[in-house]
C-alpha cells in the first residue's frame, strides 16, 4: 500500500508559471481553480515522465491543466523531482483521488492489485482516469469500462499496449469505418531486441538478454517478456478494441522465443524470413457451430523479408491492421521507456482535459461499448505454414521418414534442406510445410518422435501469414 501523506497542498505545474514554483497557499488556490485537477498515482518510469510533459508549457499549449498532487509508495525514494521536490504534494492515494479540485487521475504504479484499488476508487468517484496499465486493462478492462460507463467518466489508456505508438485512438475512431479483419504486432521491446541481436550480431539468447538488459530494454526479470505473457496482456487488448469483443489475456496461446536458436534465424534468413516474436488476432472462415471466431496467438514466427514487420528491429514495437476499407496500415515506434509511454499518456489527458476545458461532453469520443465475450478458436483448428527443424541420424531414408511422418498426418512439404553433417553423424534437417492445422501438425511431429532415426525435434515456427 502507499504511504500517508507527507504534506498536503495544491500544487500547479508550470501551463500557468515560467517554472516549477513552491505551492505556497498565496498562490496555489487561485491558480488551481480554473484549471483541470490532475492526481498522478506512482511516480515511477512512467509517471516521472508525466510529470516532465506536463512540466514543459509547449506540450501542454494553455490547457489548463494542473496536478493536485502525486502519491508515491515511498515519498523518500522520489529520485526523479529532485530539484523541485519540495514544491510537488505528496499524498494518500485515497485522499488525493477524493480532492473535490481532482477531475483526472493518472494511475502510473504498475501492478495489479493496489492499481485496481485506485482505479475502481477512481471511478466510484466519478473522476476520469488514464493508465498506462496493460495487465489492469487485460485483466480488470471489462469491469473497470463497466464502471466507467455506470459513472460517465472516462477510462483511456493509449499507452497500455506499445507505448508511445498511437494505436488506441487510430483503431477506435481513425479506422472507425473499417471491420478489422487481422492484427499482427511486435508488441515486445525485450524479445524484439533480442532476436535482432540474435540475427544481426550472432548472438546467443543469453548474450542479447544480457545486453538487452545492461542497456535497460529488459527487466532484471525477464519471464514475462521472453515467455510471451506481455505481449498477450497487449493482444488481449488489441483484440478487444479492434473486434470490439471481450478478450482475456488467457484465452491468448503464448510461446515464447527461449527454444529459438541462431541456427533458426539462420534458416530463416537463407529462406528469406526473418524470425519475430507475433502477437496475431485474426478473423477466422465461420463454421456452422461458430459463426465468428478469433484466433489469438503470441509465438515466435517466420516472417517474410517483405513484411513490413520483419524490418521492425531492435527495441521497437509496430502494430499492423488489416481493415476491409483502408488495407494494410501499420503504426510503429517505441513501445515502452519513460517519455514514450507518457507521451501516450500524457496525450489521453489532454484530451480530458480539453473537452472538460470546453465543455463538451467527455465520454463522447472515447466511450468503450460493452462488448459480447469473444469466440476464441481452439488452438487445434488454427492454421499455419511450419518451419521445423529436427536431428537425425544420417542414414538412409531419414529423409523418406519425415515425408512419411508428415504425409500420415496430412502434412505437406513445401520444402527440404540438409544442412551438413555433424562429427557425431546426426544431420540437421529443415523442413518448410503448405498450411496444416495446429492438430495435423502435432500428430506430424509425434510420427516424427516414433521413428528411431529422427533423433529430436529441435524448433518449430509457425510462418506468418497464417
Ligand atoms: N517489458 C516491455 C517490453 C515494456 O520489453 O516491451 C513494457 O510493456
């Protein structure tokens, strides 16, 4: 929980002062009173640069835009404000949430738990709310909507998925005469870094993790990345707006990149793909039992040289969307970092704020509709081209043994290459397949491990586009 309050006074960022002044009670309340209150919860990476947009007078223009105070879990580990942290209010969350002078409040803690306290208070309140939270909107989204409704505030959340990019709004009102039809995203920095390491200076996972993290791109944890579960919190939400129906995180298949080795990148590069960790949402042909269903998955992919997403590299996230009226588009930049993510977040307060400054009703633009629950397509039925790749022996017919394996199964081959031969006489095969179901594959695979000369099956890859 946060701490109580260290002190309590109004505090107006500089739209209405040359510089971050004390909140001396001579000045502050005048100076607040017209302007719109904003409460900033957590001042961590993302909420630090909040504070600093918010602080610059030519981003904010002459909104009037004011923050109340900001609560911090430890008001003694407040690194970011240094020079000016004795003019900045420090408070309960709770206290500062309930200001009659608060009509925003910026939730920029992290974490589930505690932020969903804040936001559900929030919004009980009837004040409008902008977080950068993607597990909170995974997670909580259709409740906290549910009650953002009830209230007629309003709940933004541009910077939850892909950071700075502008991908919300774009698909909310931008692409509002579209049916979406596919959404495919590079929606992790981490893993996004780390294959392009992998790809461009021959470097093993555990060198680009590393380097990943003494540049600051990947956590000092990095499960949540590597596994897949960020960017299927960020699908999840993707998915939501995009098809306007109810996705949890779960429902997302996830695998992550810790199987994919420099000899795949490798292999896919000859073939002239690159390897990219996707998160896919997809309208999948209707069947009689289900007239509408999404294929939702996150998963190291083969993605062809021509794709705009294979020249996504490094730290940078891109969403591409497939409209039925507008085509391919495609947003990219930088998808996490402190000014980034504020950027986006800093962006869905002014836009509050302006409507409030305006009077114009502010849940107009942005209302998010309740949604039915999305059918979800069982991983089984979905379908793809596969890279595989295996050990054998090198003996004869091993290669007339995978045929054979896949063939039961209804696989097709597109292609074959042997890549020489190892001192212990095993050889690495790749295989390429024509479009099989999740289920053809599997069975594949398992007459693959039933025959003795087929050694292991070191990679599989789906091939995008699936
Ligand atoms: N850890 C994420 C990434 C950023 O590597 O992209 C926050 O969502």
């Amino acid at each position: 929980m946060m701490q109580p309050h260290v002190s309590e006074s109004a505090f107006e960022p500089p739209c209405q002062q040359t510089s971050l002044k004390s909140s001396d009670s001579s000045e502050s309340p005048d100076s607040s009173i017209s302007s719109v209150g904003v409460a900033l919860i957590g001042l961590g990476t993302v909420g630090s640069g909040v504070y600093k947009l918010l602080a610059q007078e030519n981003v904010q223009g002459h909104l009037p835009v004011g923050i109340r105070g900001i609560a911090v879990r430890n008001p003694n580990k407040v690194r970011v404000l240094e020079r000016n942290v004795e003019h900045a209010s420090f408070s309960d969350p709770q206290a500062l949430i309930h200001r009659d002078d608060v009509q925003i409040v910026v939730e920029t803690m992290g974490g589930i738990t505690d932020a969903y306290d804040c936001v559900k208070a929030a919004l009980l309140a009837k004040k409008h709310v902008v977080t950068a939270n993607k597990a909170l909107i995974a997670t909580h989204g259709s409740e906290l909507f549910e009650l953002a409704r009830k209230h007629q505030v309003r709940l933004l959340f541009e910077g939850a998925v892909a950071g700075g990019i502008p991908v919300m709004m774009p698909l909310k009102l931008s692409l509002a005469a579209n049916r979406i039809e596919a959404i495919a995203g590079i929606l992790n920095g981490t893993t996004n870094y780390i294959l392009t390491q992998m790809a461009t200076a021959g470097l093993s996972f555990e060198e680009a993790l590393e380097q990943a993290q003494s540049l600051g791109f990947a956590e000092a944890d990095p499960t949540s990345d590597v596994e897949g579960e960020d960017a299927a919190f960020k699908l999840s939400i993707l998915a939501s707006m995009g098809f306007q129906q109810h996705v949890m995180p779960q429902a997302v298949h996830r695998h992550g990149i810790t199987t994919v080795s420099a000899l795949d990148i490798e292999n896919a590069q000859t073939l002239d793909y690159t390897v990219k960790l996707i998160a896919l949402a997809q309208k999948v042909e209707a069947s009689e039992t289900h007239p509408e269903c999404l294929t939702l998955r996150v998963q190291p992919m083969l993605v062809p040289a021509s794709h705009p997403l294979a020249r996504i590299d490094n730290e940078y996230n891109a969403v591409w969307i497939r409209g039925h009226a507008v085509g391919d588009v495609m947003f990219s930049g930088k998808g996490a970092g402190e000014l980034p993510t504020a950027s986006a977040v800093t962006a869905d307060i002014l836009a509050i704020a302006r409507d409030l400054a305006a009077g114009n009703d502010p849940i107009a633009g942005m209302k998010i509709p309740a949604m039915p629950e999305a059918v979800i397509q069982p991983i089984e039925q979905s379908a793809s081209r596969y890279y595989v790749r295996v050990t054998t022996l090198d003996q004869p017919s091993v290669i007339g043994h995978l045929g054979l394996a896949c063939g039961a199964a209804g696989v097709s081959l597109e292609s074959v290459m042997q890549r020489g031969i190892s001192p212990n006489a095993t050889a690495s095969i790749m295989l390429l397949t024509h479009r099989v179901t999740h289920a053809q594959m599997k069975q594949a695979l398992e007459n693959m491990r039933a025959n003795g000369s087929i050694q292991q099956i070191d990679c599989v890859l789906a091939v995008l586009p699936c």
